[in-house]
C-alpha cells in the first residue's frame, strides 16, 4: 500500500502545525557525599514488590552501589527509578557490567543497572519512571543472579535515595514505584468517553472521573500490571483489563461471563487495545518501542504487522475517521506530537500529525464529544492535569482545550 502525509480530515482541521561511560573501577564516592539528589529517584522495581539491597566491602566500583536480591528473582522486571533518557543499552554479555543500561535524567545525575539477563530498552530511547528496562540476571562479573544498581552524580556512584529518603544498606525496601496512568472509556455505554486513572496498589484501581462527584472505583489488576480497558464482548460499554509485563498476559474481565487471558508479545512490548476489523468487539495488540512495530491480534489469533514510530513514542489507537474501525498512532513525548495512521476504503494509507500539550506528557484518546470519533488528549503527570482536545468540523484555530485536574501529581 502507498502512503501519503496527510489525509481529508486532517485538512478539515486536524493538523495543528506541522555525559561520557563511567567504567567500572572508576568515579568512586566517599561515602560523606550524601547530599539529596535532586531527581526524585524511585527503586528500580515494580510497585509494592519487596527487595533486598546489600553492599560489601571492595564492592566495585564503589561500597555505595547496591546489590538488590529477592527470592526467585531470576528474570524479574528491572524499571527506570525517575524519567530521563537511555545512554547506553548494552545488549550482549561483555565487560564487568555484562547487560546493562545507563540513564541520564538530567543535572548531571544518572542511574546504572547491571548484571541483566535481557535489555528492553535501545540507546536514544526516552523512558518515564517504572518503565521497562529489562530483567534480573547474572551477566558479565557477576556470581549469581542480581540487579547491580548504581546512583551516579557528576560522573561519580554517590549514596543513594528512594523517595528522597537516604537509603539504609542490608535492609529490604518495599517500592512505592507506583505511577498512575491516565485513560478514558465509555464505561456507561452512552458514546462519551470519560477520563480515568489507573493507581496501582496489592489491589489497583480504576478512578472513573465524574464532575462534582467522587470517582467511581473499579478494582483490577496488582501493582504490577498496565491497564488496558475495550469492549470485549460488543455490548457497547467498555471493561477492565491489564496487561502483566512480566509475562506478557493480558487479562480481561466481563461481567458474568468471567475472565479471559491471551498470551501475546514479549518483555518489553507496550499494550493497545482496539477494533481493527469494525465488529463491534476490542481485540489486544502490542508496540515494541525498540523497533516501532505494532503487532494487532484478531479474534481468530491472525496477527496484523505495522510500522509507526520510534523508540521516543508511545502508542495509541483510536476511530480517528469515525469508520467504526480502530486503527493505531503514536504520541513523540519529546515533541508532544501524534502520528495518527488510518486506512481509507481503498486500501490507502494515511499519516496526520497533530501536536498538542507539553513535552514529557502521557497521551490519552477518546471521544469526548460522542460523536463517533476518537479525540486527544494529553495528562502531564507533575500537575495531574488532563488537556483534552476538541474535534468536531471546527477549523484549526477555532479548537479548544478542556483541561481537568485528576489523579495524584509527581510535583
């Protein structure tokens, strides 16, 4: 199929505009260097997951560095402690450090993660807190398996921080990496999407928005899940679902028919959910950062290939024409820009752009306006505010935002 850079709708008003390695061996601290970081750092696991953090004497390249262990902790996900971008993505088993990843946030600090079995992550990428950045192993100088994590500031491992609080050596730690995701369904079934927050917990939630009302609560998922929310059986509203990173499962729940898991994409791939085929059901797709491939799944277990985007984006899908079909974008972080694609009756495909919100935001879809066609959005995650934008047969300059506070701000 042919592609060309733009299409009707968006000429009816959707386009708005067109530090070096540390070596190991190297850059010791003393330990009197415990002054605070200024990012906000985070434990490199999972929300609410229980690990230990040791050092020892000789511990290389420095005694503030941590060795975190748990009980069968081989293969476990490792997360970004704090928002920044990937440095280095070592991928094959080389050096002391074998596998490993080392992330700027910025301000001279950064954060290394080492002695990986599998990286997830590519060089350039830019990734949030409690991101995927690979998985637990026993790689280049390493005895057992491990995650070696070092916090480093001015080229030099210095003592480190959780939540801005001095982090004690041989003590186990629970995380409280625990992000919120913004979302927005059709949970009642009347056309009009309606923002959502995800807060993981033992026991996650859904925070359903409701002006002048408390949210309605929804409980899902673990701590460790992603949300994925579609209408699974086409009854026109929309149900809870999570992905497991960890295992690459998404789980879903309908009312009274009970809950359906599909194994599909691997460490690391990133969840849409959407209708490809216009039957009235969502299927489950996932995104792989590193190569910018979607990989939709039909009912039938057919999978449908796409290129879209790069290792800057995330994904998502929505009916950007109204044809009753979901068809996939990407949201470019850095930019604050989507890459919307769609697929006319001929066969023809579409890219549109639309920038809207601020760089480092988290993308969110729906139809805010019931009208049969899915809208933007954008949640900045250090204020908790939704920018929601409008669509309709407005021209460009005429649009509006609507803008909501909801969720818990990371300011």
């Amino acid at each position: 199929m042919r592609a060309r850079t733009w299409w009707a709708a968006v000429a009816a008003g959707l386009m708005v505009g067109a530090w070096p390695f540390v070596a190991p061996g190297g850059g010791q601290a003393s330990s009197a260097a415990a002054a605070a970081p200024q990012t906000a750092y985070q434990m490199p696991f999972m929300c609410g997951q229980n690990w230990r953090g040791t050092t020892r004497s000789g511990h290389s390249p420095s005694t503030l560095s941590i060795d975190w262990n748990r009980t069968a902790d081989k293969g476990m996900p490792v997360v970004s402690s704090a928002a920044g971008t990937v440095i280095t993505a070592q991928k094959t088993d080389k050096g002391g450090y074998g596998k490993f990843v080392l992330i700027d946030h910025g301000n001279k600090e950064r954060t290394r993660y080492a002695h990986l079995a599998s990286v997830t992550v590519v060089a350039g990428q830019a990734v949030e807190q409690s991101d995927l950045l690979g998985t637990v192993g026993s790689t280049g100088n390493s005895s057992g398996d491990h995650l070696h994590y070092e916090q480093i500031a001015s080229g030099k491992v210095v003592q480190p921080y959780f939540a801005g609080v001095k982090f004690t050596f041989n003590t186990n730690k629970v995380s409280t990496n625990c992000v919120e995701v913004p979302l927005a369904a059709d949970w009642y079934g009347y056309g009009k999407s309606r923002i959502t927050i995800y807060r993981r917990a033992t026991k996650s939630e859904f925070l359903i928005y409701s002006p002048g009302k408390d949210p309605a609560v929804r409980r899902y998922g673990t701590a460790s899940d992603d949300p994925l929310v579609g209408d699974w059986d086409g009854d026109g509203t929309v149900n809870v679902g999570v992905y497991t990173p960890a295992t690459s499962t998404f789980t879903s729940y309908v009312y009274k028919q009970g809950t359906t898991k599909i194994t599909f994409g691997k460490i690391g791939d990133k969840p849409v959910a959407g209708d490809w085929d216009g039957d009235g059901k969502d299927e489950v797709g996932v995104w792989t950062p590193s190569t910018g491939e979607f990989r939709l799944r039909a009912a039938n277990g057919a999978v449908t290939s796409i290129k879209l985007g790069d290792s800057n984006d995330l994904p998502v899908a929505g009916d950007w024409d109204g044809d009753g079909k979901d068809d996939v974008g990407v949201f470019d972080r850095r930019s604050a820009t989507f890459t919307l694609r769609k697929v006319d009756n001929e066969g023809m495909v579409w890219l549109g752009q639309v920038q809207h919100g601020a760089a480092n935001s988290m993308p969110v879809t729906g139809d805010w306006e019931a009208d049969g066609r899915t809208d933007l959005g954008v949640w900045v995650q250090a204020t908790a505010e939704f920018n929601l934008r409008n669509g309709g047969p407005a021209p460009t300059n005429a649009r509006r935002s609507v803008k909501t506070i909801f969720g818990l701000n990371r300011g």
